[in-house]
C-alpha cells in the first residue's frame, strides 16, 4: 500500500521517537502547549502506547506564557497520565542573580537557555526531544535531526554528523547531550494538515478570536498578562487576530484574521509568503543571525 506524504512524515517522526527510546537512557520530550509539541505528544502516544512514555514532558516557563497554552499543557498532560516536569526563568533569574533584559522590547526569552541547561543537568538528560521544524528560521535548516550539544549545552554546526539512509548516531561522551527533531522535514502546512487529519485538539488562541492589543513598531501585542507595558507612543486597540505560533508573550506578535476552524486557518497558510516566525517573533528578527547565535549558546 502506497503511503501519502503525512503517513510518510508521521512514519518517519514515530520512528525517530523509538530510536530515541532505543539509544538513550534519560531523554525528555520537550512540551509547551504550543501546536508543534502537542503534534510530538500525539505521535508519541502512536509510537509508544498502550505503555507509557519512555520520557517525561519537560516545560521552561518564562513566566510570561500566554495561559491558553499553560492550560492547555497542565490538561493534556493531566489526561494522558504523562509526568509533566515544568522549571521556571523567574527561579533561575533569583538563585543566579541574572539581570533581566529591561528597555522597551525586553524579553525574558533569552534566559530560558539558562534554565534549560540546569534542567538537563538536574536530571542528567541526554536527549531532550523538540519541535523545530526546518522551514520555521534559517539556522533550523543547518541541524540534524539527532543534533549534538557539547558539555556546555553549545552547538557547533562544523560537528553536524551525517545521517545517510535514517541512520541515526546518538553515541555522545559524557555530560553531551542531543537534541532530537522528530518532525524536522515537516512545515508549519504539515504541521497543520496533520493536526486536521488526526483532529487534534489545540488551545483556541490559535484561531481567531477579538484580543486587546498594543500596536507597537507595527506588530500586535498582546495585553495579556501585563507583561509588555505601553508607552506614550503606543496604540490599544481591539482587533480579531489569532497568532501562528505561542511563544512568549513579549516577543510574539497576533496577525490579523479572521480564521477561526482548521479549514480556514489552513486556507490561510496556504496563501501567506511568510513563515510564521518570520512574520510574529520579535526575537529572531534583532539580526540576521540571531536564531543561531541563541542556539549556539544552548537555546534550543
């Protein structure tokens, strides 16, 4: 039986799971409530079931997430009976005395390696599964689908290791650890088609709905929280908007829409020229380099 291309990808995706359960002793799957690792925690549940997980969730909240997505997380992990690890920036910024990013556009975005890589440490992780796929910022396209980490958490694209016929090496010394993209050759369209396919349910900020926002250098911010505080030069506005990707919510901005079912969202995707980080994530757009300068220095 000749199989479709989503049958094809999801094939792939479990595949690279069972590898990961194979070759490694302590992995972690890395969960957010955001669409792309809800889409990991459905083909584990396909990969792994009726037992369970060969891993834990593990969530870095930076304490400013949009609490649709923190809901989300808490439910799903509550109803699959999945052990759900979740360790906070504010913890990190008070026990390392970290300054925080202050200024108009300040993240807390940046300070989540710094808890990652306490997070692999206190639990000696040495696969922490993602959901970078390669078509969401250029330096996503450089890593292998196993891409190893030094003992510093660094990436090194020079150490990039061939993956020739879906052989995948997971040998690392000591104190290395890898990060594992089972769904690196999907894009954000995959990603969705899927989603329709296998009805997925997903938290409703991802379709349309009225939102307060702050218009601010032409981006949509959200009020939510009172995390971003306006500025005299700041616009409050009400519009209907739903936001392509949920990150944090000092760098992720709405767009404008009016898709609020899977079939319009998808109709949407299909007719937008821009990636969805390209368009909404305020982080990747401070230099041409800055997805890869962040993973260099450990983010994921």
């Amino acid at each position: 039986m000749k199989l479709d291309y989503l049958d094809q990808l999801e094939s792939e995706a479990i595949y690279i799971m069972r590898e990961v359960a194979g070759q490694f002793e302590r992995p972690a799957l890395l969960f957010s409530g955001g669409k792309d690792s809800i889409t990991l925690v459905h083909l584990a549940l396909k990969a792994f079931r009726p037992g369970k997980f060969p891993f834990p969730l593990v969530h870095i909240d930076t304490g400013h997430n949009f609490q649709e997505a923190l809901d989300f997380r808490d439910d799903l992990a509550n109803r699959i009976g999945e052990k759900l690890i979740v360790r906070y920036v504010e913890d990190t910024i008070r026990e390392k005395k970290l300054k925080e990013p202050t200024g108009r556009n300040a993240t807390r975005n940046g300070l989540q390696t710094f808890t990652l890589l306490d997070t692999i440490e206190e639990f000696e992780f040495d696969a922490c599964i993602g959901g970078a796929r390669r078509d969401e910022e250029k330096a996503r396209a450089k890593e292998r689908v196993f891409s190893v980490r030094d003992e510093f958490g660094s990436w090194d694209p020079k150490r990039q290791r061939p993956e020739l016929w879906n052989l995948y090496n997971g040998r690392i010394h000591k104190g290395e650890n890898v990060r594992v993209f089972p769904i690196s050759n999907w894009t954000e369209l995959d990603v969705w088609n899927y989603i329709r396919r296998e009805k997925i349910a997903l938290p409703s900020i991802y379709f349309a709905h009225e939102r307060e926002l702050i218009v601010r250098d032409g981006k949509l911010m959200a009020t939510a929280g009172g995390v971003i505080k306006p500025e005299a030069d700041d616009q409050i506005v009400t519009r209907r908007v739903r936001f392509r990707t949920v990150g944090d919510i000092s760098c992720t901005a709405a767009s404008e829409s009016q898709a609020d079912t899977l079939d319009a969202v998808i109709d949407e995707i299909q007719a937008t020229r821009i990636s969805e980080r390209g368009e909404t994530r305020m982080d990747d757009q401070l230099s041409e380099a800055a997805m890869e300068d962040r993973k260099k220095g450990g983010y994921f």
